[in-house]
C-alpha cells in the first residue's frame, strides 16, 4: 500500500519528520518497507508561467520557439515541441536547476542552434498524469512567477507499507490516518465520509438491484448520476492517483479508484444507459458462464462465482472485477456508482480460480465491513457532484443483510490479564486511551474496560487477547518491556538420546574427513531409472507433490542418493577433487494405504555418503559411525540396482532375525558414469533404526586385572566362504574365553591352491578370573582349527 | 707393587681421558679392568703376597680400580653425550614441511553448524528439542494454527500440497500443537527443521530450515519472550547486542512481534559511502517473528491441559538460512544448497 504523506497529512499531520513518523509507525505496527519520493525535486526552479509568443523554430518543423513571462518581468526564452503551447497560455515552467520527476536535471540548452531556457512541461514529466501530449494548460488567474508547488502536487514521499492480511482497514489512507493518530498523538481529523451529500429516500433510481445470492453478496448498495461529463480528472486528484502507482484514467474511474484509496472500500461504476433491462442481478454464475472483464479477457466461470448480470447477461464479476460491457466510457452520461460487500471466502476462492487478482479482490478477500459501503459512496457522492458535473438522483439502493449490520461486540479486558500477559504494568487509563485513539469505545468496569469494537474491526478484534495487542503496539512492546527470562519451574533443556547420538554420528564421519552436505528433498521422477530403481522397488513410492515448482521436482527422495551424486557431479565439472560427502536428513516414503489414523507418509532421518573409491572405503567409514554408536552391524552379500552386484552389502543390526537397516557398496558403474563420476561407493542407512540400537550406557568390564593372551592363525578356506562365516565358526567354537577374533590380512596366489583364500585372524583369549595360560588356550585353538576344517574345509596354513 | 699400581693408573687415566668414542673406550674397559687385565689380576693374587704387602697392595689396587671405574663412567657419558649432539644435528628436518600421514577434516554443513550453535544456546536456557513430520496435515500446518479459511498461505500458489489434506509442512509451527497434545505444560522446546514454500528467487528457495520455540506455562510473559530473544541474539551474534520487538501480524499469535537484532558490524570500519551490508545503515535487521500464543491456538489442545485462561505462552520462528547467512556473510541463499566444496570449507 502506497500511502502519499501530502495526502496522509490531509487527515492526520503529525509534527515529525516522515522519517520519524516512519519509524513511529513501524514500531507501533504498520510496517514501512521504504519511503519514496514521488514527482519532482528542487520546487524552488517550478514556476508559474504565460506564453507571450509562440513562433516556429527556423531550423526544426516540430520545434516553436516561445517566450515566456516567469514573473517579475522576467521573459524567458523557452524552445517547446508541444504542439498545442500558443500564445497567451499560462503554462507550467520548470527552470534550469530543476529536477524532473524521473530524476534528470534540467539545464540552459540549446535546441537547433536557439537557446532555451528551461521547459514547458507536460504532466507525465511532473509524475502528476500520464498525459505526454501537450503542455499542460493552467488557469489564467494564476500569476506569472508564482510558485507551481502552490497550484499543483509537485511533489509529496510515498510510505511503501506492508499491511497486514487482519487490517483491510488500512489499505485506505484514512485508515492508516488513524494508525498514525494512534501512533503520534497527532489529531486526527473528522472521516471523508462524515458529510454524504446524498439522500436515502425510497425514489426510483431507474434502475432495480436483486440481490440472489445474499450469502455472497451482504450488501449492495448504489447511487444514480445523471448530467455526468466524461473528462480528465484535476491534477491534484491524478497526481495522488499517480503517486499511489495507479493510472489516472477519467474523472468517474478516477473517482471510483481515489475512492478506494482513501476508504479502503472498491467502488464500481456502471454507466447507467448501458445496463440492458434497467436491472442489475446479483446472482451465482452457471457453470461455464462467460465474462468479458474490463481488461478484455473472456473468463469462464464456475457455479460458485458471484456475477452481476444484467438482462444480456453477466456484466461483472462482483468484487473482482467489472465487465466492459457496461464500463463507463467517453459518451458516458448517466453512472451508477456502486459499493457493495462481498464474501470474503469466496472473493478469495474466486480470485484464486481465475488467476485473477484486482485492488477490489485484495481488499474484500481480506473482509471489510458491510459499512463500509456507505462511506465509499459519501466520498463518491461528493466527488461526482464537485468534478463530473452531474446531478445526484435522490436516494439509495441498499439491499442484502448487511444493509443492518450487527451490533458491535462489547469485550471485557481485564486490568490483570493485560499485566498478566504482557509482563509490564499498564494503567487501565492508559489502555482506555490507547484504544479510544483507534475508534474503540470504552466504558468502566470493576475489573477493567468495557470496549466497544468499530465496524472496521470487526473481524480482526474479536477477543480479550486482541485488545492487548492493540494496547501493547501502541504502549510500546519495545521501550516499555523490561527483559525477563521464564520462571522455568525445573524444566532442564538436554539432547535427547537419538539426537544426541545423531550428533555424533555426524562428527564421526567429519573427523574422519567427509564433508556433510545438505540436498533438496525434491527428487525429479527421472531419477527412478537413473539409479535404475525396478518396477515394484519400494523407493518408487514417492510422496509426490500436486504443484511442484517445476515437473523437475515433483517427487519427495525415498533415498539420500541422488543429492549425493548430484552435489558429486557439480563438484568434479569444476574440478573440485572430493574427500567424501555424506548428508544427514529425511527420506519420504508413501504409504500403500491411509486411515483415519495413519494420514501421513512414513519419514525417517536417513544418513548417507559418497566416497572416492570401493566398497571397502565405504564401509570403513560406517564401521567406524557404528562403532561410535556402539552398535553391533554385521554385513551380508546383497544386490542393490544402483550398486555392483558383486560388491555390495546389506548392513544389518541384531540377531535372530538380523534387521536390514541399509546397504553399501561400489555404485554401479553404469550409475556412476550417468553422474560423470569414476569409481566411487556409497553407503546410506536408517539411521533412526540404528541410533534406537544402539548401546546408550556402557557398562563397566574388568579387562585389566589379568591379561588377555593372543595368538594368530591362517586358515585356507575356498574363496566362497565369506570371512563372515569363518569368523562365526571360530566364535563358536573358541566359547567364553574368546574375547575377540577379527580378520587382519587376506591372501590369495602362488602360494596356496588355485580358488582357495587364506585368511589370517587375530585370536584374543581372556578369562575374568586368572591369567591364562598355553595350557588353557591349546585346546581351544584345535578345537578352532577343528571346527574350521569339519565345517568349512578349513586348513591351517604353514 | 704399589710403584706398578700406580704406573697403571696414569697410563690407564691418560688412555680413559683421551679415548675418542665409546668403543674405543670399551677397549680400554677390557684393557685394565676386564677379567685379564693386570690390575685385577694383581687383586686375585693378594693372597699370594707376604702378609704385611697384602693390607697396602689390596688397598691401593680397590681406590684405582673403583677410580677407573669412574672414571670409565664419567668418559662414558661424556662420549655419549656428544655422540647424540652429532645425531640430533644430523637429525634436522624442515618443520616447515606438512604434516604426515595428513589427517583429513570434514565439515559439518553450515546449515547444521548454525542449528546446532542455536540449539544449544536454547538448551542452556532449559528448552529441549523435538522434530515433527516435514510431510503435514493441513490441519496441524494450518487450522489448528488458526489460520484462516482464506488465509493466503493456504494457496497453491504458496504452499505444496500432495493432497487436499496434506501439504509439505510451510513452518515447524505444526510441532507447536502436536507438542502440547503429547505433553501438558509447562513446555519448553524447540523444533528445528525443513520446511518448504513455493518461491524461488535471489532470496528464497522453497526448502529452507527454520528453528520453532515454544514456551509454555502459566505466567509466561511477553516480557519474558522479549528476554529470552535477548539471550538468544546475544549468543549468536555478540554480547553487546540488543533486540527490539515491533508489533506485527500472525495467525497463531496475539500479541504478535517481529524481532530485529542491532547490527553486529564495526559500522565506522567502512567508508560512510558504502552502506553496511547486514543493516542497510538502519542500525537493526530484522531475524524473527514472535509472539504471544494465541487463545484459539490453545483451544485446540485444551482437552490436554492447555486452558487458555489459565496457561500461556510465547512461541517464536526463525529461519536458520537467514541467521547463518547475516553472521557469516553469505551474500546468496542458493549457495547454501549448491554444495560446492570450495564453500563447504569455509564453515563448520
């Protein structure tokens, strides 16, 4: 909303300057985006001037040289290309120091050989009309010499604000009037609207309004203009249209436009002698219906729009946008000037089906009261009669409920609850007067205030809370609050254990050297078949959005993957060498079926990364996250389709069953030449699943009071036998006294048989109670060696 | 006797003194004290002496012996000495050279740094965390959060929606009423956390991170949100910092606040010309909204314990891509997300 303060200061001036009145402003609520400077600068070069002659330039077809009285005697010498200037005109002249609205400054020139000093300005160049055509002609009461800034709106700042969706109220000038009353202090003067020129008798309007759909329509209202003379409109009106950013149009759009501004409410006007049948019908559109809006769109419509028709058909689509069929035009002699309310749902539904937002449909989506229709039509009234000369047809159509709007609510606020709340004594009187100041009456009470809502904030303020908001902004929530912390009441802030353990999780992979990285959810559907997904993979079970941004990226991720690869390929086409990534967030996966009770996909934090080399590399790195969470993973031989066949993994946690929780491996070679990459493997799990596994307090075990005694032995096994598999066969057999046994070397060649592999495994014997000695592990390890080759084919090797 | 004792004594003392290294040395060792040499020798045959010799002899043979001995010692440690001086000094390398094996480091994201640095800020002032589905229902996203029927963020136009009832959750509010259903007051969390609008330009991206507070309990004050922000901004970004709060507009607050944070730049570092890049010279920048939770939101969840006359609270929100980028200067939203790794390093 763009607030012209000369036009502000009409109703409230405070005595501060703009940038002042700005802040006071923001900090009580109407936030100021910036504050502009609208038309043109350095007002002391903008004079009042008379053309004494105008004759043709010698040297330019298009050019008349004039000389100019610009007061005191003084003449001019002024080279003009309007084609209208004469002699005898009184004309706005700006002189050399001047500065144009479009921020050029203007100096002694010399057009054509012929000196010219300064310029007879057309409006567009004083940003008070849009009008380039000629040179804008002045009274001839004015005085030569007298300063333009007295007869014209040269130049005003604009207030950018940023109005709140709860304050329509505020989307007029007077509203924001008020705002800056509340604010200052500063008076406020009486409402435009205070004096309606017009008449409320039951005459005949020559025109009748049925209103059908009364639930989306409340209130209509008009009032019928005849005599009426179709014009520009006077520049201070096109110069506060211009500087509110609207193009001034002629005097009656002009009027239904500075209407709006300035009260908020949109107004409409239909020339009368065009509305076919004298008959105007409020009424829900038949699906299908067409409009032709005043922006010359046909629109098709649904049942559920609200049109105003006339006997040929839809004129309007009420409280979006008029029709051009009976838009007012040149020849126009006879207006209707409607102000009417409208359903502030359907407005915005309405709006949002037809792509099609106006000033009107941003006001009434927003809820305006029903009275405010009125206070559109007093300040109309008085506009048409003052610049259209018409003659005002007694009387008023009114129809719909709103017609006698409800009582306003009476809402108690208590003394304590304002306290209470807010933290800061305030005094009953200081609340009274605060809201006083924005139209709210208040009556005494015991405990507090009796307060009366305006009709303007009906919607907005509709509880005990939202009068302390009201009187907080205005106290002061910022100067006046002291800085307290909460009681707390033992409430004690921790990490919880999962998250806790995410962290280190995390760390874990950082210390180690991965950087993290942070991907888009969005995962665009081609993806699928780049990671070479199959047709029932569970990880096609997108959450899939309706309105994505772009096809690209309709899909929610079902695996971390795809931004790994993603953020690899941007880094190698820039050359960027890669340590490793990992990445720590949600994967979606949809359901095969909703219920009452389960609405919402299934979502978990999944951690995953992308590292140069094997599958080895990767799952380095998830050994060591795993340990770190103290949880116990075990690997098993699996295939996933974007991975190797033969050199991936599913990564399991606990027994009997294990859990599968994730996977690692090589990518597949045809994935990782899709993202441009070389050899690189990945892991990603669950890690939700793994972090509820994992050992959250270790408990104490003597491994100190007697030592533990270890002993290596190679086995030659076929090389088909997973090492997995061996390692759980020594396990077994090794019983209690084997704390540990893990492979260290791998040995295949000239040494041992053709398909056979040696494994060398690092053998750790502990007993609790005593020091152990050859004698109590011998056994033990031919018991191994035993069960390694009854089981396995097992050898022991040299 | 005593006349060869002590020849041997200057000759071994002269050879000891003037020995060049420690296995010469041990030559010597063997040459007067080891089991053939003469002076031991002399002390074995003592008995073989005429009684009256044998006191003198054996006397004088010891206090060389155990001089020697010493004296071997003390050129011992002498020799070894300057042995290691000449290995340390052969021993210099170029400190300047790196480290080796180097030990990579990672990074953490700035995103994740950044939250992590708030949370724990916030966990100091008693809050705990919790996370809520990023995928959402409309009635937790929207309705229960008292926004209105037409409220514009309903629209598809801003928000992603995956049916008529669920859309990609367009604030961690939602948390804010699945929190107080699982739990009656007093309630104090955060919820950090992905969330997703549908803009995309030089300052927006449609996923983007904020951080959620709620502070719940029956005497909750505003003055105690404007506090607890304090606390907050001066954690972040310095302790001279002040906030201010301007009144604004939220469904799911009354009173409702924005927060704006001084600026934390030197402002009389750069030349009056330029305009400080954080402020914009207005002195403060904007980093929150905030407010009071609004009745309506509580009667949602009455029948948990939350009776809006008898509790209240504050609730804030913030987006962490802002926080992180006004601290550490990042001029584009986007590259937070393109990973580059020339960026990556730069944070965490």
């Amino acid at each position: 909303m763009r607030v012209p303060v000369e036009w502000l200061y009409e109703y409230c001036a405070p005595d501060l300057p703009v940038q002042e009145l700005a802040t006071r402003l923001a900090m009580t609520g109407t936030e100021v985006d910036r504050i502009e400077h609208h038309g043109v600068r350095a007002l002391e070069h903008f004079v009042v001037g008379r053309v004494l002659s105008a004759q043709q330039h010698p040297d330019a077809d298009r050019l008349k040289v004039c000389v100019v009285d610009v007061g005191d005697g003084e003449q001019s010498q002024i080279v003009c290309g309007a084609p209208n200037v004469a002699a005898g005109q009184t004309v706005a002249v700006a002189r050399p120091g001047s500065v144009m609205a479009d921020g050029t400054k203007l100096k002694q020139a010399k057009l054509r050989g012929l000196e010219s000093n300064g310029m007879i300005l057309a409006e567009d160049e004083l940003g008070i009309g849009s009008d380039h055509a000629g040179t804008m002609v002045l009274d001839d009461v004015l005085e030569p010499g007298s300063p333009l800034a007295g007869v014209l709106p040269l130049s005003t700042d604009v207030l950018e604000l940023e109005i709140t969706p709860n304050r329509p109220d505020c989307l007029g000038v007077y509203g924001v009037a008020r705002e800056a009353h509340a604010a200052t202090g500063a008076r406020l003067r009486d409402a435009p609207w205070e004096q309606d020129p017009g008449t409320f008798d039951d005459s005949d309007l020559g025109v009748a309004v049925v209103v059908e759909a009364r639930d989306l329509c409340p209130r209509f209202t008009a009032r019928a203009f005849h005599d009426v003379t179709i014009g520009p409109s006077p520049p201070w009106l096109k110069a506060r249209l211009m500087a509110c950013g609207q193009r001034p149009i002629n005097n009656v759009v002009d009027i239904t436009n500075y209407v709006m501004l300035l009260t908020a409410q949109p107004m409409h006007a239909f020339d009368l002698d065009r509305v076919e049948g004298a008959r105007l019908v409020v009424r829900r559109a038949t699906k299908g219906e067409q409009v032709v809006t005043l922006d010359d769109q046909t629109r098709t419509v649904d049942g559920e729009v609200c049109l105003i028709a006339d006997d040929a058909g839809p004129t309007s689509i009420g409280g979006v946008m008029g029709g051009n069929r009976s838009e007012v035009q040149d020849d126009t002699t006879s207006v209707l000037m409607e102000a009417a309310s409208w359903d502030a749902a359907n407005i915005h539904a309405t709006s949002l089906k037809l792509g099609l937002r106006s000033e009107a449909s941003a006001r009434f989506e927003k809820g305006l009261a029903p009275e405010q229709a009125l206070d559109g039509q007093a300040v109309a009234t008085k506009l048409m009669l003052e610049l259209t000369g018409a003659t005002l047809v007694p009387g008023t159509i009114d129809v719909g409920s709103g017609s006698r709007p409800p009582e306003p609510a009476v809402l108690r606020l208590r003394d304590k609850r304002v306290v209470g709340l807010l933290g800061v004594a305030i005094t009953r009187s200081q609340s009274a007067m605060h809201l006083q100041r924005l139209g709210f009456e208040t009556a005494e009470r015991p405990d507090g205030l009796d307060v009366t809502v305006p009709p303007w904030r009906r919607n907005d303020v509709t509880r005990e809370a939202d009068l302390i908001e009201e009187v907080a902004r205005l106290h002061g929530v910022n100067d006046q609050l002291p800085t307290t912390l909460p009681r707390r009441r033992g409430a004690v802030g921790v990490l919880a254990p999962a998250q806790r353990l995410r962290r280190r999780a995390e760390d874990v992979l950082v210390g180690r050297g991965l950087h993290e990285i942070v991907g888009w959810s969005f995962d665009p559907p081609a993806r699928d078949d780049r990671l070479r997904l199959a047709a029932g993979d569970p990880r096609r079970a997108h959450v899939v959005i309706e309105n994505p941004m772009s096809e690209d990226g309709a899909n929610m991720r079902t695996t971390l993957l795809g931004s790994l690869l993603d953020v690899a390929r941007h880094n190698a086409a820039r050359g960027q060498a890669l340590r490793g990534i990992f990445e720590s967030g949600r994967v979606y996966l949809a359901r095969d079926s909703y219920t009452r009770s389960v609405t919402l996909p299934h979502e978990h934090h999944a951690l995953g990364a992308l590292v140069p080399g094997d599958v080895f590399a990767a799952k380095g790195y998830l050994e060591a996250l795993l340990r770190a969470l103290r949880v116990e993973g075990t690997f098993a031989s699996a295939s996933e389709p974007f991975l190797h066949p033969g050199r991936s993994a599913a990564v399991q946690i606990g027994s009997h069953p294990p859990t599968v929780v994730g996977w690692v491996g090589d990518v597949h070679p045809l994935v990782a030449r899709d993202w441009d990459l070389a050899a690189v493997a990945a892991f990603e799990i669950d890690l939700d699943a793994v972090v509820a596994a994992a050992r959250l307090v270790p408990e104490y075990e003597d491994l100190t009071s007697f030592p533990e005694l270890r002993e290596d032995i190679a086995i030659v096994v076929d090389e088909t036998v997973p090492a997995a598999t061996v390692l759980d066969a020594v396990r077994a057999a090794g019983g209690n006294l084997l704390a540990h046994a893990e492979v260290f070397d791998v040995y295949r060649g000239e040494q041992i048989a053709a398909g056979r592999t040696s494994l060398a495994i690092a053998l750790t014997f502990r007993a609790r109670d005593r020091t152990l000695t050859d004698a109590d592990v011998a056994p033990l390890r031919e018991k191994i060696v035993k069960r390694l080759a009854e089981q396995l084919g097992g050898e022991l090797r040299g | 006797m005593t006349q060869r004792i002590a020849e041997l004594r200057a000759e071994a003392e002269a050879a000891i003194s003037a020995a060049a290294g420690s296995a010469e040395l041990e030559q010597l060792r063997v040459r007067y004290l080891g089991r053939k040499a003469e002076l031991p020798n002399i002390l074995r045959a003592i008995a073989t002496l005429p009684p009256e010799e044998r006191g003198p002899t054996g006397k004088a043979a010891n206090q060389v012996r155990q001089a020697l001995e010493g004296l071997i010692a003390q050129r011992s440690e002498q020799l070894a000495g300057g042995e290691l001086e000449q290995q340390l000094r052969r021993d210099v390398v170029d400190v300047t050279l790196p480290g080796a094996p180097p030990q990579p480091l990672g990074r953490l994201h700035l995103l994740t740094a950044t939250r992590r640095e708030i949370e724990d800020v916030f966990l100091g002032l008693g809050f705990r965390i919790a996370e809520g589905p990023e995928v959402e229902t409309v009635y937790y996203n929207f309705d229960a959060l008292n926004h209105a029927p037409t409220h514009p963020a309903r629209d598809r136009q801003d928000t992603f929606y995956v049916t008529d009832d669920v859309v990609l959750r367009t604030h961690t509010s939602p948390m804010q009423i699945r929190a107080m259903e699982a739990q009656p007051p007093p309630l104090y969390l955060i919820i950090p956390g992905r969330v997703y609008r549908r803009d995309n330009d030089a300052t927006h991206t449609p996923q983007f991170h904020q951080i959620e507070g709620l502070a719940v309990d029956e005497d909750i004050t505003l003055a105690d949100l404007k506090g607890t922000l304090l606390a907050f901004a001066r954690a972040i970004f310095g302790s001279d910092r002040e906030v201010r709060l301007r009144p604004h507009f939220f469904p799911f607050t009354e009173p409702s606040v924005e927060v704006d944070v001084s600026c934390f730049m030197a402002h009389d570092s750069h030349p009056p010309a330029q305009r400080c890049r954080v402020c914009k010279d207005t002195g403060w920048v904007e980093i929150l909204g905030s407010g009071m939770v609004d009745p309506n939101v509580f009667s949602y969840v009455a029948e948990y314990g939350y009776d809006p006359e008898k509790i209240q609270g504050f609730a804030f929100g913030m987006g962490i891509e802002r926080i992180a980028m006004l601290k550490h200067g990042v001029p584009d939203l986007r590259l937070l997300y393109d990973n580059d790794v020339r960026f990556l390093e730069q944070f965490g």
